[in-house]
C-alpha cells in the first residue's frame, strides 16, 4: 500500500491521478480542514475522475509520533510532499521548523514500521546557490550563502533527516524537482505567476533557473520508485529559461502586455514596498518579496542528465506547459 503525504497540495494532486492508474489503494494525508476541491478537479481534468475513490484519506497529525505510526500500518511505500513553502519573512521560522521536524518525525516512523521504500520530495533549492556558479548537479554540496532562500534552508535540513534514516536502514529516493508549472490553485506557487501577468506585470529580471512540467515531475516519482534505487538524489528539470522568457510566454498566451522594464536594485527595493500595500488591500500573499527577486536575479543552470540517464525520460518542453495551463486560467477566470 502506498501513502502520499501533502496529497491535497499541487504535485500531490498530479502525483495521486497517476497513482491510481496502477488500480492499487492509496492513502492520501491532509488537514482536517483541507478543501479537496482542487484534487478532484485534478482527476476530471485528466479523465480520472471515476479512479478518485481508490483515494482513502487520513487526517494524520505529523508532530504525533503514534498517530504517524498507526497511519504507516500496511504501507510498504511513502512519497513524501508534504512542506510549507513561504517567501514571506514572517513565516520562515516556522516553516524551516515545521518541514524539519515533520520529515523527521516520518522517517523515523518509516524506520520504525519496516517502510520498504521512502522518497522524498525536496527542490533545486535544498542544492544551495551562489551567485558565483552557474551550473549545478546532484554533486553539488550545499554551502552556506546570503543568497540561499529559506524555503531552500528548510528543504537541505529537511534532507539531512531523510540522510540521517538512510544511514540507519531506510531505503530513500530524494528528488530535486525545478520550479514546478502546471495546473494548480491560483493563489498558490506558479499559479501566482499567472495571475500577477493578468492583472499587469511592468518589470522583469535577468535571471534564470529550471523548469519543469508538475505531470512529468509526478511521473519521474514513479518510474524511479519503480526501480531498484537506495541512496540517490535526483534532478527532475525540463529545461533551463530565464524569468523573463517565462513571464512573456505566459503574457502571450493571456493577450497580456510583456514587462519592458528591467528591475534595477533601486527599483526593486520599490516593488517590493508596492507588493506589501497591494496584498494588504487585497488580501492576497506577495509574490515579490526581497526573497523572490533575489531568486529572479540569480543565474542558476540545473543539469538533468542523471535522471534521463537513469530512466531515459523525455520532458515537455516549458513552452507546451505554458500554453496548457494558460488555457486552464482563462477557463477558470
């Protein structure tokens, strides 16, 4: 039997309709007061809908260690995709400790119950980053930098507990996947990008960094579960693209107006302050923060051989994920 923790959550959903092709049970965590909307969405979209009830769904409490043991019962495999991600300052102390402690609760529970494969679901950005390197791999050994993102501190630590269970018996899989795109909650993740285009976006940055398709992360998942693999990490990525490349496809697809600005550090630290005052208004989480332009910034290229090696997956390419997921929002909007 398998359990998919964070099943409600944007690369859960995805990763679920494709579980449940295998026609096997599947245990699906999430919060008491999740809405599963979005999940069941996800699976009429993909003409699943009538495999949805092979979900069964536990509200399990992740900072109880026997409530996570009565949970892990008869579960021989885990997809870990569970974790907060947050760029807002606020938020970051209780983010890097509850990710942290939620991973380490359920490797030990894993440990404890005899889980026979655990993966884990980490990012790029538990690799670390500088703004001296350009080219980055599943070598690479995180570094302490100014320009790590919290989110990515949380993730590496996170990891550390996942190493740490493997060294004690645990049979793990991590996966790095890139910046996710697809179909998912608009006020969440890249939806958000979607949206800040919409309503007018002016200015862009010159960085770049990986991307990659939520279905092809999702199927990368099983196909490495699949095998007999124990201790490697994995780069899921479809292809390296700068922000700007990004933010205009989308605005292409939405008959949006493309930014013509480039955002300076003087101009930045104004978007910034302009972002905090329309969310107040709004209500909605800033997708510009000193973080997130930070990140836009940086020049990161991800390389993903090893996973086209190991199951010789061929990836979508960023454009056709672009073009599918505007169709959606101007369905939705």
């Amino acid at each position: 039997m398998i359990l998919v923790t964070g099943g409600s959550g944007f690369l859960g959903a995805h990763l679920l309709v494709q579980l449940s092709a295998f026609d096997k049970k599947i245990i699906a965590s999430k919060r008491v007061t999740t809405n599963l909307a979005y999940v069941k969405k996800v699976f009429e979209l993909e003409g699943a809908a009538d495999r949805y009830s092979l979900v069964e769904w536990k509200n399990i409490d992740f900072f109880d260690t026997y409530d996570i043991e009565d949970a892990l019962t008869g579960i021989d495999q885990i997809y870990h995709c569970a974790s907060e991600v947050s760029f807002n300052p606020k938020h970051h102390r209780r983010m890097i400790e509850n990710n942290v402690t939620i991973t380490g609760n359920l490797a030990n529970a894993a440990l404890f119950c005899g889980v026979k494969k655990f993966m884990h679901v980490s990012s790029i950005a538990a690799l670390g980053r500088s703004a001296q390197e350009e080219i980055i791999d599943e070598t690479r050994i995180w570094k302490t930098d100014p320009v790590n993102s919290q989110y990515g501190l949380s993730k590496y630590k996170s990891e550390m507990e996942v190493w740490r269970a493997h060294e004690e018996g645990l049979p793990v899989i991590i996966v790095n996947p890139a910046v996710i795109m697809g179909y998912c909650p608009w006020n969440e993740g890249t939806g958000k990008m979607f949206e800040r285009v919409d309503s007018g976006m002016k200015y862009f940055t010159d960085g770049y960094t990986g991307w990659v398709d939520v279905k092809d992360v999702a199927a990368c998942m099983i196909q490495l579960m699949q095998k007999e693999i124990n201790g490697e990490r994995y780069i899921i990525s479809s292809e390296t693209m700068g922000f700007k490349n990004v933010f205009e496809m989308i605005a292409e697809e939405l008959n949006k107006p493309k930014a013509q600005k480039q955002a300076n550090l003087s101009l930045a630290k104004w978007l910034v302050v302009a972002e905090k005052w329309r969310c107040k208004i709004t209500g909605k989480t800033p997708l510009i923060t000193k973080e997130t332009l930070r990140n836009a910034t940086l020049q990161c290229n991800y390389v993903n051989d090893k996973i086209k090696k190991e199951i010789g997956f061929v990836f979508k390419p960023i454009v056709t994920t672009v073009q599918e997921t505007a169709r959606l929002y101007k369905a939705e909007h």
